[in-house]
C-alpha cells in the first residue's frame, strides 16, 4: 500500500510554515516545546485523527495542508482547526483523473464520489488501489452488518505516537480497539476469508445462545428455590399430594351429605380459639401493667437515691465551709453575741448540747458514694431490662390483638353467612376443594419448570457440539490460509532477529518468539516462561518493543508485498531511553532503523523520525533529511513567531 508523504504546511495566524519530508528519512530533533511532536500530530489530522490542543494549537493554528502520494494520485489533504467533520480531498492521477470532494470521517448513507466508497477511509483506500477486508462493524454481535476495514485501524501500525508508546502495544489491550488492531494484522498477513468471518460469527453467535440457555436454567432454578419448589420428582410428590387432600375432601363432603347430623359447628374451634386469645391478651396486659408499674417504681427509687447523692454531697459541703465560721452576730435575729461567755460542748449560738462529731473518713466517704453509684446502676439496668420485656410485651399483644381483631371479623361472616350447620359444614368443605383444586392446577402448571430445565440444559449440551464443529471448521479454514501463516511467521521471525540486532536487553539467541494468529500479541518464549509487552516491565523496553516490532512488521511487508502502507512514523523512538546510560542500545537501535531504510526497494518504506537528540547514520544514505527545531532563527520553532508553552 504505498503512501509517500512530501510535504504539510501549516497556516498559522502571522505565517505559514512548511515542513517538507524526503523520501527515506525525515529527522526532527531538538529541544522540548518546540513542535516537534505537533508535526506527527498534524499529519495525523490529516488523515482523520484527532488533534491534541497544545496551547500553541489553539492559540495560532488556523489549518494545515498535507500534500502526499497515495498508489498512482498525487493528493492534497486539507483540514481547518474547526473541521470536525470531513476533511478535503484532492486528487489527480497526472492525466484525466481528477477530482476533489469533502471526504465525511463517518460514513453516510450515499457513495461520495465512487461506488462503494462513503468516507475518508474508502476513499484512500480506493486511491492506493488497495481492497480492504470487510468485518463486523461489532466483532461480538452475529447482527452487527459487514463493513470495510477502517484506514484509521491500518494506521496504528504506522504512527508511533509518544503518548502511547510505552503504554499500549497496539492498543491490542483494549477490549474495542483491540479487535480491530487484530483485523488489521489479518489485512496484513491474508489470514481472513469471507468464510472465515462468517464462521467466527456463526461461532460467537453459537456461545451467547449457550450461554442463554444455561442463563435461563439458572434463574429458573433461583425461582424455584425461592418458593421452595423443589426438582421435577419434589414438584410430582406435590402434586400426588395433593391429589390425596382433595380426594379426603371429597370423601368428606360425600359422607357430609349422607349424614347430616352436626355434632360440631364449624365455627366452634373459631370461638374457642377467639376465647383463648381473649385470655391471652389480658393476662398480656395484665403483665405490661405489671411492668409499667415496677418500672415507675423503680424510676422513683432512682431519683430518690439520685436526690440522696447529692444532698449528702452538699450536706458534706455546707459543713465544711460553715464549720470554720466564728460568728458574730446570731444569723438569726442579728443580736450581737460576742460578749457572750463560751461553756466548752455547748452551741454558743444556741447553747445546745454539742455531741461529739467524728468525722467519716475519705475511705468511708468514697465506699458510700461508690455503694449508692452501683445501686443507681443496678436499678438503671433493671429499668431497662423491664423496657425490653415490655415492649416485647406490647409486640406480643398488638400481634395477638391483630390476631383476634382478624378472627373476630371472619366470625361474624361466618355467623352472617351461617344457615344451619350442616349449610356451613358444606360450604367449608367447598372451599377446601376448590383450594385443592386450584392448587393441583397450579402444580401442574409448576411441573413444566422442571422439564423446561431438562429441555434447556439438553439444548445447551447440544450446542456445545455444534460449538465444537465450528472451531474445528475455523481451525481448518485458517490451515488453508497457509501464506497468512507464513507471514505471521515471518513477522515473528523478523522481530526476533531486530531484538538481537539492537540488544533487547533479556533476549537471547535461544529464545522462541511466538505471534499467535488468534491474538496477534506476540511473545518471547525463554525456556518455560514467556513475556510480551505488559511483561517488559520498564517504559524503556516497552517503547522498544513497540518500535522492533513495528519494524518487523514493514520490513515484512516489504519483502512479501504485504498491504501495510509504506509509512512508519515513530515519535520518540528512543522515549525513557538515555543515551547516557545507554549509548549502545540508542546507537544499535538506530542502526537497525537506518539498514531498513537504507535497504528498500524502489517502493520502500518511508521514515519520519521525532527525537531529542539526532543519531546521524554511520554511512550516507540517499534521502536522508535532518531538521532542527530549536527556537532560535537558525532552527525555529514549528511556527516561527509563536514564543510560548
């Protein structure tokens, strides 16, 4: 699929910028904030993608023009900062071809210019001379329509972009997004058939109506044990119980009519059971009076010892204080006693006889406050326990008064309704048949649930045949696709030999690397253990990995005529990488990037390179352009003028 890109210019507001690109290699490199990264982006844009709003972006970015080739079109891709959704596109073929449309990024109901083709997509692809595949617009829905493989899913393999690359292997992690990074490989390799997608979807629709059916038995099962219906025999023995009831019932109501003698009213056992509920609630609220009366009382022994406490408390205080005082005058009347004469164990206010006063000891004072604390506590407890005894009491007796008020009523129909007692005996025994009878029917009824389990859990265990006859059918399917398989292989092959020529740290010589068709996440195999991307560990060998398997992949497809598009840009091939510490690894890494490109055919890939720092080839290779985005006037920034973050 060749693509050439020659040239993006940028409108900013006070310029415009150009950006031109060589056919081999293109080699950004300077220091950060310098719109580096932004020229990647811009062509990203142009191709459908999104744009990342930098502040410079949003401040001075007015629209940008990519000038490429695809197949035998010379193109020009226009996008406005607005443009959100179509992009222009202009083509000639150099004769009479030509031709220039606003290309929707969705597909709309009518072809844009040819048949067939009703967006961006379709339309590079019928540019580049290229047929995709056609897939499930839902991989996992079997009514989900065929639809063209989308450009935007080819080009992840093509655009390394530096938010992505230490975090996603394709973004094949991703439970959208990686089926279609897996579509594209099989565009890639050949492995996919119309047959072969027709079968996976014939498979996937299989599996869900599996898993229907044993999903239905699970919740028919959770009904069932939830009214306690038991299996299939629990349901029969119910049902013959039943059946037994209702030929007591009718025995019964057989013999009613032939003896017609009522030796007891039926409503009898109903005034019996009514007279001991009666008793029931008064010795009920005998005992919550009972209750509520201890609990008063206990409640005034409370606030007694309570009120004790604390005027013992203030006593002990009042003495205290008032047992230092010499008084003067008699608190009394005010009459001035002191030439009054003092005679020793007498009150010389009152002149009463003063007994000897021993005061209690702090240990004393102590044990009686603790003992009167203890007993509050004690009768606190008490006061609750009583609580919890009588509210227990009351819920009790509002049930039992519930229960009798509910008799009560079915007392007086039952009187309402009463004619003799042999009328009521009847219309007793009517009711307990029709119950039965009603009972036997929805049994019945029930039965079928049990068999229903049976039905559906022998549908499931035959699907799972047909599951199995599809898997054999697809596994066959992709045998026949052997020159997929060869390509896949070679894809492994070739990413191998890159990890070694660039020193994947932890790979070896004998290690197996494995590319597995049914996930296309590929694995080094190093004895018993195996490890891909989410295994690497650092971001450094992740952005590695990403870049030696990116290139596995074009060189592939250079050698095989493989249908991936003969671009391959890679923004910050050596992202968490310093060549400080690890000037081997940049040097081999780079060495590998420039034998590729220096290898190529006439059609060869072509590179676009975003780095911090330039590695130069060690020997010149034709088309290779360097520029330097530094700021300054001699290497300005993306847009010249713009000074900012």
């Amino acid at each position: 699929m060749r693509i050439k890109i020659n040239n993006l210019v940028i409108q900013a507001r006070e310029s415009t910028e150009h950006c031109d690109f060589t056919e081999a290699i293109t080699f950004i490199f300077g220091p950060v904030s310098t719109g580096k990264s932004t020229v990647a982006r811009l062509i990203d844009y142009c191709l459908g993608g999104k744009l990342e709003r930098t502040p410079a972006i949003q401040k001075e970015f007015l629209s940008a023009k990519l000038t490429l080739e695809l197949g035998s079109y010379e193109c020009v891709l226009e996008r406005g900062a607005h443009d959100t959704q179509a992009v222009r596109v202009t083509w000639s073929d150099g004769m009479e071809d030509i031709g220039s449309t606003n290309a929707p990024l969705t597909a709309t109901g009518k072809p844009v210019v040819f048949d067939g083709v009703f967006n961006l997509s379709d339309l590079l692809f019928h540019l580049s001379g290229v047929e995709p595949i056609k897939v499930r617009q839902r991989s996992r829905d079997p009514e989900s329509p065929m639809i063209r493989l989308s450009f935007r899913d080819v080009w992840r393999y093509c655009y390394l972009d530096q938010a992505h690359l230490d975090s996603s292997c394709f973004r094949l992690e991703d439970p959208f997004r990686g089926r279609k990074s897996q579509d594209a490989m099989r565009f890639f390799t050949g492995l996919h058939s119309e047959r072969l997608s027709q079968l996976e979807v014939d498979l996937y629709r299989t599996i869900d109506d599996q898993h229907g059916k044993r999903e239905a038995v699970e919740q028919i099962r959770q009904f069932m044990d939830r009214f306690s219906l038991g299996s299939e025999l629990d349901v029969a023995g119910q049902l013959q119980e039943t059946k037994r009831e209702l030929r007591e019932a009718e025995a019964k109501r057989e013999l009613l009519e032939q003896n017609r003698i009522v030796t007891v009213h039926p409503t009898d056992p109903l005034r019996a059971q009514l007279r001991q509920l009666g008793e029931q609630m008064a010795g009920l609220q005998t005992a919550a009076a009972d209750s509520e009366s201890m609990i008063d009382e206990q409640k005034a022994l409370r606030a007694e010892l309570m009120t004790a406490k604390i005027k013992s408390g203030r006593v002990e205080q009042a003495g205290s204080v008032l047992s230092k005082v010499d008084y003067k005058r008699c608190p009394q009347c005010g009459t001035c006693i002191e030439s009054r004469q003092r005679i020793e164990s007498t009150c010389y206010l009152c002149c009463s006889d003063v007994a000897e006063d021993t005061p209690s000891t702090s240990i004393e004072l102590e044990a009686a406050r603790r003992e009167i604390n203890d007993r509050i506590d004690q009768i606190t407890d008490s006061i609750n326990r009583r609580k919890l005894a009588l509210e227990k009491t009351h819920r009790k007796l509002g049930h039992v008064r519930q229960t009798k008020s509910e008799l009560d009523r079915q007392l007086q129909i039952e009187l309402s309704r009463y004619d003799s007692a042999y009328v009521e005996s009847i219309r007793t025994i009517d009711r307990l048949i029709a119950t039965l009878v009603e009972r036997a029917k929805t049994i019945k009824r029930l039965e079928e649930m049990p068999r229903a389990i049976s039905d559906l859990l022998e549908e499931a265990g035959g699907l799972q045949g047909k599951i199995d006859r599809l898997r054999k059918d697809i596994q066959d399917e992709r045998i026949q696709l052997r020159v997929g398989n060869e390509n896949a292989k070679a894809i492994a092959r070739r990413f191998k030999e890159i990890m070694l020529a660039v020193q994947f740290p932890g790979v070896s010589a004998d290690d197996e690397v494995v590319l597995d068709p049914k996930n296309w996440k590929p694995l080094v195999v190093h004895g018993d253990q195996e490890w891909g991307f989410w295994d690497a560990g650092s971001g450094g060998k992740k952005t590695l990995f990403n870049v030696c398997y990116a290139l596995a992949i074009h060189e592939v497809a250079q050698e095989r005529g493989m249908p991936v598009p003969s671009i391959l840009v890679i923004d910050s091939p050596t992202k968490n990488i310093s060549e400080d510490e690890n000037p081997e690894l940049v040097q081999s890494l780079y060495r590998e990037i420039y034998r590729f490109a220096s290898e190529g055919t006439a059609h060869r890939t072509q590179f676009l390179l975003i780095d911090s720092d330039i590695v130069c080839p060690e020997k010149d290779i034709a088309g290779f352009s360097q520029r330097r985005m530094a700021g300054d006037d001699e290497a300005p920034r993306l847009i010249s003028y713009y000074d900012g973050p």
